[in-house]
C-alpha cells in the first residue's frame, strides 16, 4: 500500500513538501498542459515508510467529508 503525488519539475515548493513527509522520487512523465507539454515527477510514499518517520501532521476540517471514505459523519 503506498501514497502516490506528482508535480510539474519546476514546482520546487511542491516537490520539498512531499519529500519532507518522506516521498521518493517514483519516475517521470510528460503531461499536455494549455502552454506546452511539461513533465511531471511522481512520488512514492509507502506505510512503512511513513510510520518510520516521526511527523509533525495536523488534519482540520475533515469531519465534513468522513462520509465520502466511508467513515462516518454527514454528507454535504
């Protein structure tokens, strides 16, 4: 079981954030977007790997959509 996240290369910002959280690179990949073709980096985040790192992570706000994942909670 893994988490998967791209980015555009040229989204620096982007790309620290899901490697400080403990995703490695997992191949590249060419996208048409309105101004040219761009690649995009993939990322791979697996459970192991998450829990082997100690994160500092808060969720907010997720009440309102428990009930897409099954989980309980009202749907909007």
């Amino acid at each position: 079981m893994a988490a998967i996240s791209s980015a555009r290369t040229d989204n620096a910002p982007s790309l620290a954030v899901s490697r400080r959280l403990g995703y490695v690179d997992n191949g590249v990949s060419l996208t048409n977007t309105p101004t040219g073709v761009a690649q995009l980096q993939h990322l791979r985040l697996t459970r192991e790997r998450w829990l082997a790192d100690e994160h500092d992570v808060r969720v907010s706000g997720a009440e309102a959509c428990l009930s897409w994942f099954g989980l309980g909670g009202t749907e909007t």
